[in-house]
DNA sequence: AAAATTTAAGATAAAATTATCTTCATAATT
DNA sequence: AATTATGAAGATAATTTTATCTTAAATTTT
C-alpha cells in the first residue's frame, strides 16, 4: 500500500514536527538514528520533501531539516502524495485497472471504506495534530 | 499490501473456481489470456499453489489446472498466506517493528479495523462462496 | 513403443525499489 | 579569505519483485 519511502518519510515529518522549529534543525543522520531508519536513504527522501516544499531545510553551517509552522498546519497526505502519489489510494487491492463500486473486485466492498477512511484521515488531521498524540503518548513513531 | 503474485494468485483461483472441473481443466496460458496477466509468471505461481495443494493439477496430454470440490470449500485466504504468508495482514503500515493496539503508530486506528475485516472475509468466505459472486455478475475479476 | 501435449523445476533476465556513495554548492564561523 | 559543517544533486550499487526461458518428467493418444 505504501512504499518504504513514504513510511520513512510520515515518520521523519513527524519527528520534525515534534522536535524542530526554525531554531533547532536537525541532519539526516539524527533523524535516522532517532527513528530507526537508513540515513543516507532518508536524506535523500528529506531532499525530496523540501523540493515540495512539505519541509524546510537550511544548508550550511547550523543548517538542517525543520518544520515551519506553515509546514506542520499541512495535512500528512501531502507527504504520501509527494513521494507515491494519490492513486495509491484509489487502486484495485487485486490490480484490477479500475477500482469502482460499479464494477468492483471480490474484495473491493471490504476494502473500499477504509481505503477511503485511511485517505480521509490523512486528509483531515494536520502533521501538527498527529504530532501533538504522538507527544502525548497516544501513539507512537518508532519502538 | 498484496503482492502482484498474490493478486494474480487471487484472480486465477476465482477463476478456475468458476470455469474448472475434473473434467475440463486449463492451461497457463487459457487462464492468463483470459484475466490478462503474464502467462509464464502466473504458471510459476500455480505451480506453487499446486504444492501447497491449494488449487489441482494434472500433467501429460488433457492435462491442465482445475479445482476439485474440495479446493473449492477452502478459504481464499490460503492463496494469499501460500504465497505472501500472513504477516501481511499483521505489519504495521507505517513499518513499526510490531503492530498493536497497546503501541499504536499514528495511523493504527484508522487503519487496525480494515486489516481485521479483510483477513476475516477472507478466512470466512470459501474460493467457492467468492466464485458466486461473480458468477452472478456482483463482482469481477477482470475488466 | 513413439509421438504429442502438458505441468514441474530450475535457471535466467528485466524492472522496480531500496540503499549508499561521491562530489558539489552554500552558509556560518573563525 | 580560509575553514568547517551542512544540504543538494547525481552516480552507483544492492536487493527484491516480477517476468521469461529452457529442459525434464509425466500422461494420453496413436
Ligand atoms: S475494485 Fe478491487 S478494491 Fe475496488
Ligand atoms: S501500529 Fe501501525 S498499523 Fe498498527
């Protein structure tokens, strides 16, 4: 469903969303480290976010990865559509080349709703919200 | 979440559950051509799945893949266990090292619900209970 | 017994994804 | 201006998944 990359990459944003600002900016290698993930890979993944404009770096002396609050008010989809793309969440479970409830799969009427759900989800609820329940202990982003 | 080969697994099977019997039995090739996947590639899957004694096969001269009554009863969920195993069903979408609802990753609770109602219309309805379905036009596995 | 047809098995290849490395550009500090 | 720390960019490599090919074994028909 979604690529490694793009779970990477959910993880890092809201690391960054909990413990960066404009101030405190952190290299690939921290992130890493803290979450458990292949930093050369992240920084790659980081580099592509910032092009999107879904993070913020400064290069340099001091510089690094961060969040604004402008980053942290976007929904955590961007992140997915960045790296994947949206129709991951529109395809056939069984690759079918159309995902539809005209013309649905065997298990397109278990699937549907929560593909949909998961899409809404990601939509709704800001990187900031979802960071803040991580802060809070209600969920976590590594173990 | 699936793989292609589970997917393709997934579609031959229902395929066979509607079209095969003792008496008429398919090649690779006629079931490929009919659902529109690779041929070679779905004869190594079948071949798996004939190991597994999920779906029959009989070689030689009027020999091809078929579905005995038996085959027929089992639950869906065998193809995909054969051939990705269950774990699928029990990973953590955003890669966690382990999924629970005691150490929930930002997205468990949009997500938990839908990986357990999958799982269970698979292990509850049999290849047969699915084959219906399309038989009687409410589901397809081609278009 | 020979020929024809079909799956089985294993080797190989292509493509996609994941991961790493090396060099370059940029910015702050000295 | 030189030094140092950092991200950017691009090349390369490893791994996994997907796909194909070739040869062998089995079964039926002739
Ligand atoms: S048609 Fe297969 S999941 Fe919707
Ligand atoms: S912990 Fe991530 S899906 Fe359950």
């Amino acid at each position: 469903m979604l690529s490694k990359s793009s779970k990477y990459a959910i993880r890092a944003v809201l690391y960054l969303a909990l413990h960066s600002s404009v101030e405190k900016k952190y290299s690939p290698i921290e992130i890493a480290d803290a979450i458990d993930i292949p930093a050369p890979f992240l920084a790659k993944i980081l580099q592509s976010l910032t092009k999107d404009d879904i993070i913020s770096s400064i290069r340099g002396r001091n510089g690094g990865f961060y969040l604004t609050k402008k980053n942290k008010k976007n929904p955590l989809i961007l992140v997915v559509n960045s790296i994947d793309g949206l129709h991951k969440f529109h395809e056939c479970l069984l690759g079918l080349p159309v995902c539809s409830d005209e013309n649905p799969c065997p298990i397109h009427h278990a699937v549907s709703p929560f593909k949909k759900q998961l899409e809404a989800e990601l939509s709704n609820k800001s990187i900031d919200t979802l960071s803040k329940e991580v802060s809070e202990g209600k969920t976590h982003i590594f173990l």
